[in-house]
C-alpha cells in the first residue's frame, strides 16, 4: 500500500498563528529529558509556548477582547 | 433471560410529565391514551418545559429509548408528525432567536477570541463554584454528555470527502479511539461517581430544565435532519472550538473543590482534545463542507449562533439560581 502511513512522510500542518498539527501518534522529548507521548489521530503542538499543557496546545495562543462576548460556554 | 443484576445503561424509566403534550406523550407511549391534539400542540411554549420534554422523548427513541415503550414507536408515522409539530416552534424560535451570521468564518471568528473578564459558568465554576453547584452542573449535563458524540453520528453520511474525513476522525476520537474506558461518555459516567452522582444514562432528565434539554434537542433536531447537516456541523464547530477554554476552567473548578481525580480528568481531556477537534473542525470539516457545498454558508453559521444562544439561555437560568444561592434544578439530587 503506497499510501500506508508507514510508507510516506509524515504530515505536519504548520500555521504562522495557532498550533502545528502533527498526525499522531508522536512521543515528545522535553528540555529535562523526560519523554510524553499522545496516540490522539492528531496532536496540536504549541507553538506560541503559552500553553499551561506544553507541548500540547491548549488554545492558550487565542487574542483576548476586554468584553465578554455573548456565546456558548462550556 | 434478563440478567439478574441492573445493566448501568439499561433503558431509562419514562419520567414525569411538564403539561400537556408531555402527559399525553407519555400516555400514547406507554400505550394507554392518545397523541395530544392539534389544538394542544397549537398552544405550546417553543421553549417551554412541556414542549422541550416533549420534543425530548420524541428524540430519544432513536438513541436508547425508554423501558416499556415499544421498540418500533422509533418509526409510528402519527408521532413522527407531531415530533414534526414540536420541531416547527422550536425551530422559529431558534432561528428568530439566534441568527447572527450569514458566514460560517464570521461566527467562528467570533468565538476565537478569548474575553479577559469572562462572565460564563465556566467562569463562575472555576472562581466560586462550590461542589453542590459542581454536582447540579454535572446532572443537567448528563442529558448530553453521557451521550457525547452521538448527536452527531447522523451527520457523517451526509458528508463527503475532507468533511467527512475529518468529521469521522474527531468522533472515532470521542468514542475512545477504540477502547472502551477512553470513551468521552464513559468518562463523563466516572465524573459523575465522583461527585456521587448516580451515572445511570436519563436518570436526571426530570431534574433538568428546559433550558438544558433544548440543548440537546438542538442537536438531535440538526442530527436527524439531513437538511439541516450544515447547522449540524456549524454546531458541532461552535462546540469544538469554546469547549477547551471553558474545560480548563471546569478542570480548574473540579481540582479546587476536590472533587475527584476522574471529575478533573474529563475536563483535562477535553482541554487537549478539543484544542485538536477545533482545528480538524474548522480546517476540513467546515472548510470541506463548504467547498462540496458553498450554499450551506449561511446554514453553518446559523448552527454556531443558535448553539450560543442556547448556551446562553442555560447560563442565564443556572447563573441566576446560583447567584441567589437557590438550585437551578427542577428537582432535587
């Protein structure tokens, strides 16, 4: 299978704003040394390195307005 | 032979009625009286506690159904139509209500930025919440969560290509990736235990309010209905994309209150997973859907303002309550 993940490059979605998108599953080594991994189909690295989750993004990289805006809230 | 022991997911109890159309509901479902009449439906609230549950019942019985009621009232064409009656009102109010936008990028956009003196529950939750709030919070949730991901299932025959694709993907994420104890539902049943909640799937429908139902019914009314698979999917990205700011908040609430190691995992979870969803969401499945079919612009982003207005309106009356120091319950847990 030409198109068997094992068998092409993996793909990696990088944007100047929001998170790089790698498909998963990928193992991260840290600056200490120690090593976190994800088998998510998808992880979205920070890039913007204000994430609480780093590397992973936690959507931390958004703008903020000063006023609350009328929409859904979890 | 029925097995000696109650299975955790066994088919809810049919529950109380709120008026009317629900009492005559639940009479024709149980098989002892008729449907409500024209001139019954005529009267009803949109988004009232009698037409929210009645829309409600109509709704479950595609998904687990009630124990009691036969299995092919799914099907009976003389509910299907006023199932039809209920959804026109709702509908109205929705789209008289929500609508905003006529772009999908326009009402995305606007949820992309993040307020600094958020006034949400989430927000509530994470600087004052206390765990009875927590516990009333997680109840009225229940009524979706412990179906996440399955309102949306409907949609993915109705998509083609990177839609599809990417929409396919999220929710094989949803459902656990393929084991069971991953499975955002199971994981959201591990909450409840935690705030000694009782996980059974519909056991707090009766304490959940029309606000909260109509949630829910927004989605199974764009999920059953392939016309209205671009307000579906406008949804679905409205969900995606505010859940993992708020779930950092709720992961916050639930670790200050101590509320358990699984009650914090649930929303830890989705603060990872939904900063992914977002993405995939907005980057194949709305842009796919809009490049198979441009007319449903307007559709998607009607999905995302009629999800924030009900969000909204559940905010309203749980905020209220609170504020007051009162449940925002109908009945006690």
């Amino acid at each position: 299978m030409p198109d068997s993940p094992a068998e092409r490059p993996r793909r990696i979605v990088a944007r100047r704003e929001g998170p790089m998108l790698v498909e998963g599953p990928v193992e991260i080594v840290l600056e200490d040394g120690t090593t976190v991994s994800s088998d998510r189909f998808c992880v979205a690295l920070c890039t913007c390195r204000r994430s609480r989750i780093f590397p992973w993004c936690d959507t931390s990289h958004r703008r903020h307005s000063p006023a609350p805006r009328p929409a859904a809230d979890h | 032979m029925e097995p000696a022991v109650k299975r955790p997911y066994a088919e809810p109890e049919l529950p109380p009625s709120r008026g009317a159309i629900s009492a005559a509901l639940i009479e024709y479902l149980r098989g002892t009286g008729p449907l409500p009449d024209d001139a019954v439906l005529a009267g009803a609230e949109p988004l009232g506690d009698d037409l929210q549950l009645a829309l409600y019942l109509c709704y479950e019985l595609h998904y687990r159904g009630f124990a009691g009621v036969d299995g092919a009232r799914e099907w009976d064409p003389e509910l299907l139509r006023v199932r039809a009656a209920l959804e026109k009102p709702f509908l109205a109010a929705l789209r008289a209500g929500a609508t905003r936008h006529t772009r999908a990028d326009e009402a995305l956009d606007e949820l992309l930025v993040e307020p600094v003196d958020g006034e949400g529950v989430s927000h509530f939750l994470q600087d004052k919440g206390e765990l009875w709030q927590l516990r009333e919070y997680a109840a009225q949730r229940s009524v979706y969560h412990l179906k996440e991901a399955d309102p949306h299932a409907w949609v993915l025959p109705r998509l083609w290509g990177r839609a599809k694709a990417g929409m396919a993907a999220i929710e094989f994420d949803e459902w656990g990736a393929g084991r069971a104890e991953r499975v955002h539902a199971q994981l959201f049943a591990d909450l409840m235990t935690d705030l000694g909640l009782d996980p059974s799937y519909g056991r707090y429908l009766d304490a959940s309010g029309a606000e909260a139902l109509a949630v829910v019914n927004l989605m199974s009314l764009f999920g059953l209905h392939r016309e209205m698979r671009g307000a579906l999917v406008g949804h679905f990205a409205a969900v995606e994309t505010t859940s993992s700011p708020g779930s950092r908040r709720l992961a916050s609430a639930m670790r200050r209150t101590e509320a358990g190691p699984a009650a914090e995992h649930f929303y830890a979870e989705h603060v990872e997973a939904d900063a992914v969803h977002e993405q995939v969401v907005r980057r194949e499945v709305v842009a796919g859907l809009l490049e198979e079919e441009p007319h449903l612009d307007a559709d998607i982003a009607f999905g995302v303002d009629a999800t924030g207005w009900v969000e909204d309106r559940l905010a309203d009356r749980l905020l209220e309550a609170w504020r007051s120091g009162r449940s925002s319950l109908r009945t006690a847990v």
